[in-house]
C-alpha cells in the first residue's frame, strides 16, 4: 500500500523554492547589512567625541540620518527605495530587487547595535593600547572588535532573524519567498498545507540562525561561518547570473498579474498557449499590491499586465500620469452581494452593516451594486468614483465599513452584508448562485490587458492576446469562475454610459 504524506511533491517543489528564495534574499541582505553597519558603527563610534566641530557635526547629521531610516516602516521603505532599487540592480520588481530595501533596512539598524556593542569595549583595553602607542586603526582591528565580537555576533544573528521576518513582504513585488507562499500560495488558496509547510520552513531557518549564532559566540575560531558564507556566497552569485540571463531572452515576455488560485491557472494557461501557437516566452510575475502592476508596467519592468478592469486603469493613468492604454479584454467577473445572516434584500433590517473593498475603484463599484440592489441611492452621475461622501440616499440607514477585499470574505459573519470580489468568493467557499445580489451584465468592470501606449502595436503582445482570447482561456476560466462569475467580452452588455478607451 502506498504511504501517505502530508505533502504532495508540487507542494514540496514550491516549499523548496521558496525557502532558497528565502534564504538568497536574507543571506545577501544580511551580508551587506554587517559589513556596511560595522563600517558605519566603528565611523559612529571614532566620531563621538570628537572636539573638532565639522566631525561632532557630521556625526550628529549621521546619527539622525540612521535614525530616520530605522523609523521608517519597511513596506513604505521598500516603495521609496524604487529608485535606488532599480539603480541598482536594473528592477524594483522580483527576488532581487528585493534585496536592496532589505538591506538597507537592516543596515543602520545592525549599525546601530555594533556602536553599542563597541562601546561595552573596557576603557582600560583601550588606554593601555594607546599608551603602547597603537594607531587608531590598530585599537579598532586589534582591541574594539575582538573584544565585542560575542556582542556583534548576537547582533548579526538579530539582524538576520529580523530579516527573515521583513522578507515576508517580498511577495508584494513579486519577489517570492516563504512569506509569499504561506500568505498568497497557502492562506489565500485556502491550501492549509502549504500555509503549514511555509510556517515550519521560517521556524526552522530562525532555530537554525539562533543556534548557530549561539554556537559563533562561544567557538574560539570562525572557521565554520568563513565556510558557511563562502558555500551560501556561491550559490546566490550562480542565482544572481542565471536572474541576469534569463532577461536576455529576445522572443520573451514579462507580464504581471494579481495572484489568486483562479487567476494562477488561468495565467499558465495562457502561458503554455503563447508557447504553442507562437513560441512566445511568458514570463509571469506575481504581485500582491494593486498598485504595483502599473507602476511595473509604466517604467518598462513589465511589457502586459492583466490584473485590472477600466476605471481602476483610469482612474491610476489620471493620478499618476502614467502612458498606459489597453490592447484587449478578459473577462467581466461579477461581484456579488452575501450574507451569512439573510436571504433575501427584503430581510436587510434598518442599522444594518454593510462591509465594501476600501481600495478606490472597487469601492466605488460596491457602491454601484448597492445602488443596483435598491439599498442606498448615489448622487446624479457618479458612478464608480462614488465615496461614502457620494451617497444621496441610504433609506436603511446602513453602516457601510471599507475593508481590505481579501478580509471581507473572512468578515462575513461579523456583518450583515459584504460586497466580495470575485476572486475571494472561491477562497469563501461562496457561489455566485448563493448571493443575494449579483452584479449586473452591463458592468464597466471588465478587465484588461493593459500595455504601455508606446507598445500597444507591437506585434507580440498581441500574440498574447490572442492566445488569452482562446476557446481554452475561456472554458477554464467558466470552470474556475461558475454559475456565470466570469462573463467574456462578447457575452457581456455595453455600458450604458460608455467608457472611451484610455489609449
């Protein structure tokens, strides 16, 4: 009889994978966080007292330069260093580019910790190697960082569990890693396993971080972490290569999207599509942040993405200038209106709490339904730019909260109605057929594929689109998206207002 495991050999691959993602983006950080944070901790450290005005003056400029980048959360760090990323490394999107806002988040932090550690140095040490008339730099070589290594040790090792930690936002720039595959791949699949599998992978390499730094403080030869760095320095040099090369590509493509179990196998179909009928590469890239994707898109890192529907693309070519346009459509995939609570719109009592996605467009969609569904009235002509604020009639006088989409499905049970995207109905364990209200034919909703507007004639992006528009997108896509969640350009009816084509 065969053996049953708790993984299948795809969900080990992908643990495998991600834990190596892991590893290669905390191991590089790291590195560069304690040479760097060494060099500026021992510069902090040699400037302190100072007498001379200029250097008491750099180093107080310098102490609240590191300050401000330690204040700085690193998700809002990470969206601020796309410049520099991007100066560096050529991308703000993938494994490594992650390994810049990483670093430079550790950075002044173990910079920090190795002025502290240098300063727990004995003062006696110190006088009696100036009065054997030692240089500067043999009292910090030969005293101050022998003498603290145990401290700049237990430093590193806090570093780089902190940095295991901080990796787990990799997954917004399609970066990967462990954080991505228990959130996207696990929690938001529903695939428990894999959540499980992910979580036993960061409780491992934060047990092995911590023992093996424990083991460096008491061993009087680093041998082993000379080793251990020389081996792990290797391996991510052959991965920074084969990252480098796989750009080189000529008949390839880099198409982002939002990743959710539906769209997962949607977007590898037409992959092995675009492969078949047009030996066109495609290169998917996964993000976790809607507003990422266009930002990719606009400064050239990606070629398509297909993630967004038209007043979403609108809507971010109007607030931050981008060049975009759309070359072709998907699919209208319909929201619907649940409760755990009610059966029927006429049941919805007075005071009732309505749960909406808090992110622009699709709020303003919500709104849409539930004008739709008789709820609650809109201001003439506002339609998916409506607020709260845009509400001219709400006769139930209904509580209506914004949430992250992906929680309203989590939600439901603590609110009377939620408004849930299409692609956390699934996750749910919802059907459309079971809403209360479904959101009608005549939506301006469909999603795109977008392209940059310099781009939209090129011959290969609209061989991809016309590998999505085939007969095998659009049976998966009904299989994936049932009971007419997902509506194919054709099938669905023109909007009544007319939206132009951004192009």
């Amino acid at each position: 009889m065969q053996q049953q495991t708790i993984f299948s050999s795809h969900e080990l691959s992908l643990i495998a994978q991600s834990t190596w993602e892991t590893i290669f983006m905390v191991f590089i950080a790291t590195l560069v966080a304690v040479i760097g944070g060494i060099l500026l901790g021992i510069l902090l450290y040699i400037t302190q007292d100072s007498k001379n005005v200029a250097v008491k003056g750099f180093n107080k400029t310098f102490s609240i330069i590191i300050n401000i980048t330690r204040s700085i959360p690193y998700i809002i760090l990470l969206i601020l260093l796309y410049p520099l990323t991007r100066l560096i490394v050529g991308t703000t999107i993938g494994t490594t580019a992650s390994i810049v806002p990483l670093a430079i988040a550790a950075l002044p932090f173990y910079a920090r910790l190795t002025e502290s550690a240098l300063r727990e140095v004995d003062n006696g040490l110190i006088e009696a190697a100036k009065s054997m008339g030692a240089t500067k730099r043999q009292i910090v070589f030969k005293v101050l960082l022998p003498e603290s290594k145990n401290l700049l040790i237990d430093a590193a090792t806090l570093t780089c569990i902190s940095l295991i930690g901080f990796s787990a936002m990799a997954g917004i720039v399609g970066g990967g890693g462990l954080g991505d595959l228990t959130y996207f791949k696990g929690y938001n699949y529903g695939n428990y396993t894999l959540l499980l599998g992910g979580v036993i992978m960061l409780v491992i390499l934060v047990q092995i971080t911590q023992s093996f730094g424990n083991y460096l403080v008491t061993a009087k030869k680093l041998t082993s972490l000379w080793i251990i760095t020389a081996i792990l320095l290797g391996a991510c040099s052959t991965q920074l290569y084969v990252n480098a090369a796989a750009t080189t590509n000529t008949n390839e493509i880099t198409v982002g999207y939002i990743t959710s179990p539906p769209q997962d196998k949607i977007m590898q179909l037409s992959k092995k599509i675009a492969k078949e009928k047009y030996n066109l590469d495609v290169n998917l890239v996964t993000f976790g942040d809607y507003n990422i994707p266009n930002r990719a898109l606009n400064d050239g890192e990606l070629q398509a993405n297909v993630f967004q529907h038209i007043p979403f693309l609108e809507n971010q070519i109007k607030q931050f200038g981008y060049k975009l346009t759309y070359i072709g459509k998907t699919f209208l995939y319909s929201m619907g209106m649940f409760s755990k609570k009610y059966k029927n719109i006429q049941d919805i009592p007075n005071g009732a709490t309505v749960a909406i996605p808090n992110d622009p467009t699709n709020q303003g969609r919500a709104l849409m339904i539930l004008q739709d569904a008789g709820l609650i009235k809109l201001k003439d002509g506002i339609t998916w730019k409506a607020t709260t604020d845009s509400i001219a009639s709400n006769p139930k006088n209904l509580k209506i909260i914004a949430l992250q989409a992906d929680q309203i499905p989590n939600n439901l049970g603590d609110v009377d109605l939620g408004i849930v995207n299409n692609d956390y109905i699934p996750k749910a364990g919802l059907s459309l057929k079971d809403a209360l209200f479904v959101e009608p034919k005549d939506s301006p909703f469909a999603n795109v594929i977008a392209v940059k507007e310099s781009q939209k004639d090129n011959p290969k992006l609209k061989e991809y689109v016309q590998a999505f528009n085939t007969d095998e997108v659009k049976q998966l896509a009904e299989k994936l998206y049932p009971n007419g969640a997902a509506i194919p350009p054709d099938q669905a009816e023109p909007y009544s207002v007319g939206l132009h084509n951004v192009g």
